[in-house]
C-alpha cells in the first residue's frame, strides 16, 4: 500500500522508537487486523535485534535509510524524543512513506508546518497520535458537548495533577531538557491544546506561567547532578474564539494529585470528566453530568463507544483506534483528523504558551489556515 495506490494487504509499518514504541505501538499495530510490524528501529543494533526476535519481526535496524529502502515498509510509526522528530518525520515523507507521529509534534510550530505541507506535497497520509480523541468517556462528552447539553459556557477548568516525575532521585535524561522538547508542556499540553481545539474550538490569546520545581537530576551514568530546564509544572489561561476563559494547572511532581479532569460550567448544564488513576493516563475515565441545579450523576457510556477489547495498559485500546483511522486515511487517499494539521496547532500553542511565559503577557493566537499560509 503505497502513496500512490493502496492494495487490500495489511500495510507494512515500521516502528521507530523502543520505548513507548514497545510498550504500546508495537502490540497495537500487531493486534490491528489491518497492520503488520515489518521492521523496528533502534540505534544500538543488538537492542534492535532483540526486540525484533521478541516479537516476531522481520528486521531489526540501526537507520532510517535502512528502515526506509526496505519495500516492505509502506508506513512508518515515530515515537522517538521529540527532538528528533522532524528530521526523522522528513525523511518518511520524502520517500513517500505514510507516517504516524507521535507528540509532541515537533521543536517549534514552524517544523510541524512545514512536515504539514511536506506531507501534502508528498501525498502522503500522515497523523498524529492525539489518543484522548479515541477514548469512549472522551467521545461521549465530545457528542454530548456537540448536542448543546451545558448551553453557553461560562468556564472551563482543566487539572492534570500526578506524580510522573515527583521523585527527586529520577535519572536525568532528554526529558529534563527544554531545548530537546522535554517537559509537562509537551508531554500533556500536547494532547491538551489538542482536545481544547476538538472540543471547545480555536483559542483567541493565552497566557502561561512554566516552572522548574526539581532544578537538578542525577546523571544515569555519572551520579553527577545536571541542571534541569524543562517545566515540570505549568500554569496556563486561555481565552476561546467564542469569549469562554480556560483554566489548565498541569503538573508531573504532585504525590497524590488528583488526577486528569476536565470540568465545563455553562448556562444549561455541567460536565465532568476525569480520572484520577496515578499511574495509566487512560484508565479510569468517567464522565459526570447534571442539568442546571441538580446533582451530577455518571453518564452510562453506549456499548458503540466502547472498546471492544482492554489491556492492562490502557494506552493500547486508543492507539488501535488511531491506527484504524490512519489505515482508512491511506486506503481512500485522504487525510484523518487529527493529522498534521491538527499536530501543527497544538505546536503553535506551545510556542505561544513558552512566549508568553517568557515575556510575562498574553499572546494573540493567529488562526491556524493564517499561520499555514504564512512564510
């Protein structure tokens, strides 16, 4: 199934990337019926080998190119650092290979744009693995907000409070760099500014506050404490298109934090959604719902929503679903939401969120078809 025609086989995927990459990516490529695992990458060729032979794929490689010059490869799934994400996503594309990428998008909004219209030009179908959008809780209050329950809305307030990153003592690495895309603002502000954009709309201004608690980490190899500076925790307001304000307090050092939450207060009605399971970020989602003035009672989610099959790690179920979506994008020719297009608009928040916490004042959001089309 190439970018020019898509045949009726499974597509062959590539999985570059060993962490997330092993955990979830390769286990849902392989439960999908529509996607074969063809290859992985790892830079150290024996890890490579290994994780091939442990899961039954045919090759095991050290590069891109190799990846890349292998004809059964037809589409390629990258779950890298961030920072290594544009180079590697560019090389996909320009080979014309499909790409599944996973977020943060890129270092800066102007990569992720230009991987957008690379992508076009290529036609090449390329998405992104927002999973939130898959999730049944998730969906629900996406129909749910959709048929007008709350009315107009007065306030949304958003916490994603635990304790990923609490102990003092974990290992220095990319994540505690800021110029290598670490920090709670890429690893959740992603997928945040994502479902704000999918649920509530386009964002008018915002304003962010970013903050390194833990300043030092211990070097893995070395014992030697390296500075630390990538956020951590962040605090963040935003103005919607349509006037609504948004709170959002992100934070990855709160021991017994309350979890993820997503609460919206307007006219007609609340709407509560969120999980405070500490340890998998999609399990344990429920969704709560109350006209004005009355209690709030748990939504019963519609069998058509659910997942058909769970895992022990949550992660997993979603992920299937995103790859059933890229699978339909490339055997019509057509882009899936969310694509890069939508990976670019979260970027562009990023950006604006670190402006703003740089320069200590709001900052306009331009609309996203006018920041593609600039130069």
């Amino acid at each position: 199934m190439s970018v020019a025609s898509a045949q009726n086989s499974k597509v062959g995927v590539a999985v570059v990337g060993t962490g997330f990459g092993e955990k979830v990516q390769i286990p849902g490529l392989q439960e999908n019926p529509n996607t074969a695992v063809v290859a992985v990458y790892n830079r150290d060729l024996a890890k490579a080998k290994t994780i091939a032979s442990k899961y039954n794929i045919p090759h095991g490689c050290t590069s891109i190119e190799e990846i890349l010059a292998l004809p059964e490869v037809e589409a390629v799934s990258i779950s890298t650092p961030p920072f290594l994400h544009y180079e590697m996503a560019s090389q996909v594309l320009q080979a014309g290979k499909h790409l599944l990428l996973e977020k943060p998008t890129t270092l800066t909004a102007i990569e992720a744009r230009e991987l957008y219209l690379m992508a076009n030009r290529c036609g090449a179908i390329a998405t992104m693995d927002f999973e939130f959008r898959f999730v049944p809780a998730w969906m629900m209050l996406s129909e749910m907000l959709a048929a007008d329950y709350v009315g107009n809305k007065r306030l949304i307030k958003i916490d994603c409070l635990v304790p990923s990153r609490a102990d003092a003592t974990r290992p220095w690495n990319w994540y505690a760099r800021k110029d290598q895309g670490g920090g709670a603002l890429g690893a959740v502000g992603s997928h945040i500014f994502d479902y704000i954009s999918w649920l509530f709309g386009p964002v008018r201004r915002l304003s962010a506050k970013l903050i390194t608690t833990i300043p030092t980490r211990p070097d893995p190899n070395t014992g030697e404490m390296k500075p630390v500076d990538a956020d951590d925790a962040c605090m963040l307001m935003l103005e919607l298109a349509d006037g609504t304000p948004c709170q959002i307090c992100i934070s990855s050092v709160t021991y017994q934090g309350r979890g993820h939450w997503v609460e919206i207060y307007g006219d007609r009605g609340t709407l509560v959604l969120g999980s405070d399971n500490q340890k998998d970020y999609v399990h344990g989602f429920r969704l709560l719902a109350a006209p004005a003035g009355k209690n709030l009672s748990e939504v019963e989610i519609p069998h058509r929503l659910v997942f058909p099959k769970n895992y022990t790690d949550g992660r997993i179920a979603p992920f299937i679903r995103v790859v059933d979506n890229w699978v339909q994008g490339i055997k019509f020719g057509t882009a899936q939401t969310p694509s890069l297009k939508e990976g670019v608009y979260s970027q562009l928040l990023m950006d604006l969120a670190h402006k703003s916490n740089d320069t200590g004042v709001w900052v306009e959001v331009p609309e996203l078809q006018t920041f593609l089309a600039s130069k």
